[in-house]
C-alpha cells in the first residue's frame, strides 16, 4: 500500500511505472486483476488506498530487502516532443518553472534578484511562502504553470487561458490575492511584449 503526496488522480495512476526507494526500483502501480473486481469496482476508479506498487519480488521478505517503509516513489520520467512544437512528460509545471529561473540566473538582471527552487506547490505553496519570509524579499514572484483551458466543452469564463496564446499572470489563488499594482504591471508587460 502507499499513500499519495499531493494532487494526484486516481483515475490515471493504474498501470503507470514508478521509481521506489534510494535504488530508484522500478515498479508497477496495480490492483486486483479485472476478473476478480465487482461490477461496481470496473465502473469506477480504484480508490489510492485499494492500490499497490508491484516492484517484482518474490514474497514480502524479498520486498522487504529492497524497500523499506517509507521510501518514496515518483512516476517514471516521460519526457518527449509531443503534437506542433509541444512537450509531454512529468512534473512540466514544475520543471518548466526552473529552466526559465535557470535562464533568468544566466542573463544579465537589471536588479538584485535572489532565486529558490522550493517544494510543496501542490500542498498549499508551503515552499514559496516560507522562501518568501526566509529570503525576505521587497517582491516575491512565483513561478507556475497552470491547466490549459482550451478545451472542448469549456467555454467562455470558464476558459481563463489558452494553450499558446502567452503566459497567464494571476491575480489570485486558494490562499493569496496578490497586489494589484504588480499584478496590472506585470499584465502591461505581458502585452507589451506580446
């Protein structure tokens, strides 16, 4: 058994392989076999707590030699070129955050810029918060993707951004309504530069 960290979607982890403990073992993530699930169990997703990370061993002794409670699993990468000049893969939100910090911290900046790369996004921005009152900033910008909206059955409000059409600049979130001098500022910029 094992416990999710963060938003994950039950309907889509069934049969994708993951990287277990310090040895990066790969495994499976599976259930009791089609044959075996109730009607009900076929018709809908398998609740977290019904699943399981099969890594190949043998018996529990076998298991237990490998991996130790505790140890963490992360999806297998899947990084590749996907669609018109796209990419597919893990953690893209994330990751795509850090090469744009990356690039920044190669450039020249035109003021004193301090960059950390923190955790716990998908928890309550726990990392940007507490980077924000450990490096105590005059301005703190986080940087995030978010969930293209362009899609069909979406429509009107409630397609707040666009797959290609330029970065979104929020103006508030679960938990912060950021100030809105910065906010009409870094809009204005956006547009500016197209």
């Amino acid at each position: 058994l094992f416990s999710e960290v963060g938003g994950i979607d039950a309907r889509v982890v069934l049969g994708r392989s993951v990287l277990v403990g310090p040895e990066a073992l790969v495994g499976v993530i599976g259930t009791k076999a089609v044959h075996m699930q109730s009607a009900e169990e076929r018709e809908t997703a398998v609740p977290m707590d019904s699943l399981y990370i099969d890594i190949g061993a043998k018996d529990k002794e076998d298991a237990h030699s490998k991996v130790s409670l505790g140890d963490r699993a992360s999806f297998q990468p899947l990084y590749q070129p996907f669609g018109s000049g796209m990419l597919r893969g893990k953690a893209l939100d994330d990751r795509i955050g850090c090469a744009l910090m990356i690039d920044l911290i190669q450039s020249k900046l035109e003021y004193d810029t301090t960059f950390t790369f923190v955790v716990q996004e998908e928890v309550g921005l726990r990392g940007a918060r507490a980077a924000s009152y450990t490096v105590n900033p005059e301005i703190s910008i986080v940087l995030e993707a978010t969930t293209a909206a362009d899609l069909p059955g979406v429509e009107g409000g409630q397609q707040v951004c666009g797959l290609g059409k330029g970065p979104v600049v929020s103006f508030m979130d679960r938990s912060t309504v950021y100030d809105s001098v910065l906010y009409r500022r870094a809009f204005a910029l956006a547009k500016e530069n197209g």
